[in-house]
C-alpha cells in the first residue's frame, strides 16, 4: 500500500473514531523520503488541532504506523489532558 493509500485508510481511521477529518494534521517530515530511499526510516506527525497533541509515527513504508495510530485514538491520546 503506498503512502496516498495510507492516508486514505489515516482519513477513515477518523471518521470511523467518530473524529473530523479537519481537527487533524498529517505531516511528513521534511527528511522522511530521503531516509527511506537511503534504506532508512521516516517519521509522519500526527497533529490534532483541537487538543494541541502531536505524534510522531515512525514511518518504514508499512501501514504500522496506521495500526500504532490506531491504538491511540482508542486509548484517548489526542484529547485534551483534564
């Protein structure tokens, strides 16, 4: 799966969290494809605009980062800390 599929799957990871798609950011470092063409790992930030939180996902070219979004959104990581 390439990276536009991915984000595909990013977006419906939200909508089906019940979260809109506009409170969240997708950001791919500056320096995340140069790494991998170099055989390395990238990292993709995940920024939710409402609470401020921000996290980093290292990226290998996978969908593991999508399945590690996955589990923050269902253990409530992107909501404000009361």
């Amino acid at each position: 799966m390439d990276l536009r599929e991915q984000v595909i799957q990013f977006r419906e990871l939200l909508q089906n969290n019940g979260l809109l798609i506009d409170d969240f950011e997708l950001n791919v470092k500056s320096d995340a494809f140069k790494e991998l063409l170099a055989g390395g790992e990238g990292s993709l930030e995940v920024n939710c605009r409402k609470s401020g939180v921000a996290i980093d996902y290292a990226y290998d070219g996978t969908t593991s980062w999508l399945t590690k979004l996955a589990s923050d959104l269902e253990n409530g990581k992107f909501q404000l800390e009361s």
